[in-house]
C-alpha cells in the first residue's frame, strides 16, 4: 500500500494514530517518529511528535526496526535530548491501540521486574502445519487426542504494537525482546496492523463504532447550551492573507445550516474567540449567533455568559480545537473537538468528531444533536 502512513484513516493519517496514543498515555514522557519521508515528518510535527531524520541506509525494506530504534536513541543523546530508562517502540500501522494499552506494557513490566514486554491478545485456536510428507500436523495439540478450545493451554498472538524494553539494556543487545520478556494482553479486538486496503476498510469501520458509542451517551441531557470556539472549529484553521493586510478564511456552508436547525430548538448558543479579526463578527452576524472576541481567558467569560442565563456548565456542550480552550473543554459537561484538534485537546474532550474543523464539524455535532432530539420526540 503506498504511503498507508499518511492514508487518511478516520480524518487523520494513519501515523497521526499512533502519535496521538503516545501522547495520551501517562508513561510516556515525550514522542518521536524515525523517518526519511518529508511528508511523515510534517505530519508528526503538525500531530505533536518531534522527528529524528532516518538515514537512507536505514530506510529500506530490508532494514530492521531495531537498527532504526537504535539509531534513534543515538541521535537523540547526542543530540541532548533526555532518553529515560525505558524505551516504548510503537507500529504506526496498529491504529487501534490505545493510550490504556501503552501504559499497561509499562506498568506490566515494572512490576514484574522485567526487562522488556510485548502486547499481545488471547489466542484460542488450533494450529496445523504440514510435515516432511505433505501430511497436517498438529502445533499447539494432539490431532488424534482432540481437546476443547477452551481446554487449551493459555497461549498469546503478538499484536505488533507497541513493545517496551530498558533502553541501556536494548542498546546494549539491539533486540526488543531483551532478558526476561513478559506480555500485557489486551482485547483481540484491538489487534489489527493495516497491511492492505481490507485492514483500512475494518479499522474505519471499528474506529467508526468507537467514536459512535462513546458520543451517544457524553451529551449532557438536558442540553442548556452550546458554545464555540471559531478558528480550526468554524475554518479549516488557515488564513488567506492579502496584500493590504486584510485576511480572509474558509468555512463551511453545512455548518451553517446545521446551527440554523440548531438554533430552531432554541438551544442558545455563543461564540467565544481570541481572533479579534472581523471575519469572526461577520460570520457570526450572518448565522445569528452571538460573539465574543479578542479573549485571552475563555473560561471566566463562558462562566459568566452562563450564569447570566441561569444555565449549568454540567450541560453545556464546548467545541474547541487547541490549548486555549483546555480550560472550558474540562469544565462544561461534554468537551467536542473537531477531527484534527490538536492532541492535547483530544484528551481533553469526551466527543472527538470525524470531521476536521471548517469542513463539516460542526455540522456533524449539530446533526448528533437533532437526531437525539427527533428520537427523544418520537418516545
């Protein structure tokens, strides 16, 4: 598959996946991608990662991901960068795993004392392989004395994720599993590595489920309340900047529409904004929608807007996108960010769209919101 690595996989690319995990996870101090490829390298640095420029010797097929590892570790000493005591290789192609899986082979291998640790899922099923005849031959059981699966001795399919290891030691032997190795299984359901167009289309449709069931039940109900932030929420977060200084953005017309249906159940609804560019004002007359500019701290505004209308934080709904708005998305009762919010507002939100910012976002929240509505009628 040709640059799967940037593939879009549910409005990010699929390294994007794997950086945002790391980020998430609470062992995991700081995050580098090893990579040759200019646009993987943009991409991680727009995701959050910083970048350790592979050399071409190390960059082909044949190279192995210990030789890279390696590399990387080096370059970053020298460079003066703090590596820690323990050392976390993470597949870019495993866009499933999660920030709970990462730290699970951490605290698995403390406490167990180990020196390196793998994730892998529970596997429960009968192997064969053919002998020097041509004939089947059982691996993991007796052909002739058949057990029931569940009778089997506990056995573990390596996801190919992430693997754990203390640094001096790996560096020192240059294989991930070094001295004593142990495993942190996690659901078979998170192992899959995207190896051709089928893994894209299962991972779209798991990543889909996930984000789905999580959103249904993270709105607040009653609802009082939505309020936005309106750069990378109503734009796509770039500015056209002309000649004279003036500048221009993009937004979507689906937005639009949706905050007009919104705004028909009378849900009230605010804009709050650090831009102090027009264009926020304008676009905010045109949709009818209440504006707040030039705000350096959001919160105490959103608080008093609140208060002002006698609604609750615990059902209010904030859209962001960036570290500005931290504060608020942990504060109201369901944080949403738009599909290519910045990770530490990821983290920080209970819904993350599937739509990036000015393409659809908002729409797609408006839209989550009228059909809980309509079904919430039809009862």
């Amino acid at each position: 598959m040709p640059r799967k690595n940037v593939r879009d996989l549910g409005g990010i690319p699929l390294v994007a996946h794997a950086i945002r995990a790391a980020l998430e996870a609470r062992h995991v101090s700081t995050v580098w991608v090893s990579t040759d490829d200019p646009e993987i390298a943009e991409v991680a640095r727009r995701y959050g990662a910083g970048v350790v420029e592979r050399p071409e010797a190390l960059a082909g097929s044949t190279a192995s991901s210990e030789s890279a590892l390696v590399h990387a570790v080096e370059w970053l000493r020298e460079a003066g960068h703090p590596v820690g005591d323990l050392l976390m290789m993470i597949q870019c192609t495993s866009p499933l795993t999660t920030s709970e899986d990462l730290d699970g082979a951490v605290e698995e291998l403390v406490a167990s004392g180990a020196d390196s640790c793998f994730l892998a899922a529970p596997f429960h099923h009968f192997i064969w392989e053919r002998d020097a005849d041509g004939r089947a031959r059982g691996v993991n059981h007796e052909g002739s004395k058949r057990k029931r699966r569940q009778d089997l001795e506990p056995q573990f399919i390596e996801n190919g994720a992430a693997y754990v290891m203390r640094t001096d030691l790996f560096m020192e032997t240059r294989e991930r599993f070094c001295g004593t190795t142990v495993v942190h299984v996690v659901d078979a359901a998170r192992t899959l590595e995207i190896d051709d167009p089928v893994d894209f289309v299962r991972a779209e449709a798991t990543l889909r489920a996930r984000r789905e069931g999580a959103r249904a039940g993270d709105l607040p109900d009653p609802l009082h309340a939505v309020v936005m932030d309106f750069d990378g929420v109503f734009t796509d977060n770039h500015v056209y900047v002309f000649e004279d200084g003036r500048e221009a953005v993009r937004a979507d017309r689906g937005d639009g529409m949706g905050l007009e249906l919104l705004g028909r159940l009378g849900i009230p609804m605010v804009i709050l904004s650090k831009e102090r560019n027009p264009v926020v004002t304008a676009r905010a007359r045109k949709l009818g929608i209440e504006c707040h500019q030039s705000m350096e701290n959001k919160l105490p505004s959103l608080r008093s807007w609140l208060e002002a209308r006698g609604l609750e934080l615990a059902h209010t709904v904030y859209v962001g996108n960036d570290v500005n708005d931290l504060e608020c998305l942990r504060a109201v009762g369901c944080g949403v960010v738009p599909a290519d919010a910045h990770p530490r507002a990821r983290e920080a939100a209970q819904v993350v769209l599937e739509r990036n910012g000015g393409d659809g976002a908002l729409r797609e929240l408006c839209d989550l919101i009228l059909d809980r509505h309509d079904e919430a009628s039809r009862v």
